[in-house]
C-alpha cells in the first residue's frame, strides 16, 4: 500500500535487474537527486511530502573504499547529513531509517555484537559508515528527529554484483 519514490543520482547506471527480478521495476517512481547536495535534497523533500525515508544508497565495496577513500567519505556521509537535515528543516515528522554496517565494529574479539559494542572501524568504508551511524544517532537525540538505525551483518544473495568476492569465489 506504499507509494515509492526512489532517488537515483543523475548520470550513473542504474540497472533494473534486481527490482525487475521481484517485479516491481514498474511500482516504483524514480527522481534524479544528488544526495549529497543539501538543497537539492531539500527541493526534492519538499515536492515529495514524504512520511517514511529508507537510506540504502551508498559506496557499499570495503575494497572500492580502499581505491577511493575521498569519494566513500564523502557520499556515505554526506548523504546521511543532507537528507537528516532536510527533515530536520521541513519541521515534518518524517521517520528516517539509515542502512548501517556490522563493519563499524571492526574485527570483534567476540560474538555476537550488539549496538553497544564499542566502534572500531578499519577501512574507510567502516568509517563513513560508522560517520553515518553516529550522525543518526546525534539527529535523534540532538533534534528529536525519529531516525533509527539497522546495523546490517554480512548477506548473500544471487542478486548480489559481479564485484563482490563471493560472486568471484
């Protein structure tokens, strides 16, 4: 019963194949929008109207980040940052949902962790990632936004890109 809009950043490929493996290539309404551009997110919020938003989009390679730190920076967090304050700004009560990565926690001396764990990043994949994470938390607490957080653990699929090891393997 949603209606979905997905944000796509102008200019990159954006294959289909996923969502038209689960047929819904065709319920779901895609907008251009740079994520790292605050005012454009603004724009887009505004036009929008939305009640719920879920950040999946991201630099999601731990081996890519390594290649292009810089650029994992900058859109891992950024993004996060331009869409919270985007809500924060509209005064709506939109509910924010940020993809986080068990990465944050490094490598744990022990199992399982939990949101408690202490963070310990090693590549700058975990650390944008754990950037994200902690500026959730600082909208939630500082500005009493709703923003929640899911620390998503590794997860394989036949769906998965060419360029993950396991698809390699």
């Amino acid at each position: 019963g949603y209606s979905v809009t997905g944000l796509l950043a102008e200019g990159h490929d954006h294959s289909m194949e996923r969502l038209k493996f689960f047929g819904l290539e065709k319920r779901i309404e895609f907008r251009s929008c740079r994520l790292t551009d605050s005012q454009e997110v603004q724009t887009v919020l505004e036009e929008l109207c939305p009640h719920e938003i879920y950040h999946l989009a991201g630099i999601s390679s731990v081996g890519a980040s390594f290649e292009h730190p810089e650029e994992t920076m900058y859109f891992n967090v950024l993004s996060v940052h331009g869409l919270l304050e985007a809500i924060r700004s509209s005064g709506r009560a939109i509910k924010f949902y940020q993809a986080s990565s068990s990465d944050m926690f490094g490598n744990a001396q022990h199992l399982p962790v939990d949101e408690n764990f202490p963070l310990c990043p090693v590549s700058p994949y975990a650390i944008s990632k754990a950037a994200a994470h902690l500026l959730t938390k600082y909208y939630r607490k500082q500005h009493r936004l709703f923003c929640s957080c899911g620390i998503m653990f590794n997860h394989e699929s036949m769906l998965r890109p060419k360029h993950f090891v396991t698809k390699k393997i």
